[in-house]
C-alpha cells in the first residue's frame, strides 16, 4: 500500500516521501486538515498485518505513548485504524535525532551532554513512574529540537512493569550496541536496564563512539556481558572525573550496582551540570589538541 496523497479517516492527508522508515512501520508527514497542522503519521507496513505478534506489538505501542504525556516525550495526537490498518498520529517534530547530530558534529561538548541527558532522564523517570519501561533508548531514538528540548520517541518495543504477557523472546528485542547484559541474556527489563541504555547513549555523546562494536550482534552482546567498560578519557581526554564516575555506574554488569532510578541519576547529573568547576578539566597543550582530533576522528567516522 502506498498512502501518499491519501485522506486517512477523512483528516489526515500524507504528503509526499516518507519520514522514515523501520523494520514495523513507515512514518509519514501529514496535514491534520482540522487544525492545519502538520503531524507525523505512523503507518505499519504491509508485510507486519499478516503478523498477529506484529500487530499486538504496534496496538502496544500506540497504548503505551497516549498514555505518556510528557514535555520531553514525543506526544500521541491520535491512534485509529484505516481500512483496518492500524496507525499512530504524533506530533510533528521540527528537529533531528541524535544520531543526525552526531553524524554531523562526531560529539558534543560535555555541558551539552549534561543538558541533554538531563532531559532525557526526565522522559525515562515520567514512564517508569507510569509503570513503561521503553528497552530501546538510543539516539535514534531521541530528538533535538531547535529550541535545544529533547524528546525522547519509539516506544514501540516498551512493555510494563511486571507484564506477565511478555516472554523471554520479546524482552530480547532491541539495539545490541545499546542493551544491558542481563536484558541480552533473556531477563526481563527492568528501570535499570533502562538506566544502561541511557548511559551507553551518554557515552556515544561524549565521545563519538560506543563503548562496545564487533562483526555480529551475538559479539557485542557478549562484549556487553564480559568485558571491562573501556576507559572514556581513552576516546574523549576531556571528559572530567565527575562524568565518568556517574557512566562508570549507569553501566555496571550487574543491575544492583547501577542507580536504582532514573531520579537518582538526574539528581548527580544535576549537581554536576549546575557545577561548572565539576566540568572544567585542566589540560596540557597536548591534551588539548589530543581531544580536538578525537572530535575530528569522531566525526570522520560517522560520515563513513
């Protein structure tokens, strides 16, 4: 089905190439003819209708995001069905995700870092406390908007806390580069692999890379599972004490040594941000130019 130019339920009006596109669904812009204003249509594709779990898992997402009305979460305008296919109506976002900015910056300074994670823990806190936890935080999946407000978007592999319908194969999905140990090997998520997913991002921000790669998504996992967390100063010299210690934690093997919720995370990313002489590292002249070509290598490497 293409449904360019196509009037679903009498309101809203696709319009031109898509958004985007993933391996459920294609996302579509959109004029909301009532309002006049432009949204972002999300449409499953057609090979996912004739998958029951598919469907389950798109309806899933749809429930989860409209009940997540938050400043730092993408917003649901509607959820609906066109000649029985169901869609999502979401805000239209006038920004780019992280990844797109880091594809053209390679990293971002670390006060820009703090404020954007920040943020991010303000989303993940709101769905946790509303009982979702999202399993596929990475910064595909976060958006930054001109006005410098994160929203953090794709719900569309979240489950509930204590969801006795979730098996072990589908707490399995997600972004290898980005899942916690425990998740990869079967356990269900919990806000501490959450908490994982965040800081992997974190130091993809800081430093232009993440922190675990190989040939096949089994390696990374397992790199994930054994292997020490690489030093950070290693791909970003600059990046301060108060920094790392707070990555250092976040992606601690086991979940009881992590922080125990995203609040708590906030909280000393907070008293790090709010505290400039916390960020500020003292450098050589070396170290300086060291860290001015690990920018430049970053980038480089995201524009491979």
């Amino acid at each position: 089905m293409d449904p360019r130019g196509t009037l679903i339920c009498g309101r809203y009006r696709i319009e031109g190439e898509p958004l985007g596109s993933g391996g459920m669904a294609t996302v579509y812009r959109a004029i909301d003819i009532v309002t006049g204003n432009k949204v972002a249509l999300k449409m499953i594709k057609d090979e996912n209708m004739r998958d029951q779990a598919n469907l389950e898992r798109f309806r899933r997402e749809a429930q989860t995001t409209a009940e997540l009305s938050h400043p730092n979460i993408v917003r649901v305008l509607n959820v609906g069905n066109y000649e029985g296919r169901p869609f999502i109506v979401n805000e239209f976002i006038q920004g780019r995700t992280l990844r797109q900015v880091l594809d053209q910056r390679g990293r971002l300074p670390i006060p820009e870092a703090l404020d954007a994670m920040s943020q991010l823990c303000r989303a993940v806190l709101f769905a946790h406390r509303k009982g979702v936890i999202h399993r596929d935080i990475k910064p595909e999946n976060i958006f930054l908007l001109p006005d410098g407000t994160i929203k953090l978007g794709d719900f569309g592999i979240a489950t509930f806390m204590n969801a006795a319908h979730i098996t072990r194969t589908q707490n399995i999905v997600g972004s290898v580069h980005y899942m916690a140990p425990e998740v990869s090997h079967s356990q269900p998520a919990t806000p501490q692999s959450d908490i994982y997913s965040m800081c992997i991002t974190f130091f993809e921000l800081i430093t232009g890379r993440v922190p675990f790669d190989g040939d096949d998504p089994a390696s990374i996992a397992a790199k994930h599972a054994r292997d020490k967390f690489p030093n950070i100063r290693h791909y970003n010299s600059e990046c301060p004490d108060s920094v790392a210690k707070i990555i250092y934690r976040c992606c601690a093997k086991s979940p009881l040594a992590r922080y125990q919720s995203a609040y708590d995370l906030r909280e000393d990313i907070l008293r790090v941000k709010n505290n400039p002489e916390m960020v500020q590292r003292r450098g050589t002249l070396f170290s300086r130019i060291k860290s001015a070509l690990q920018t430049a290598l970053a980038r480089r490497r995201r524009r491979r």
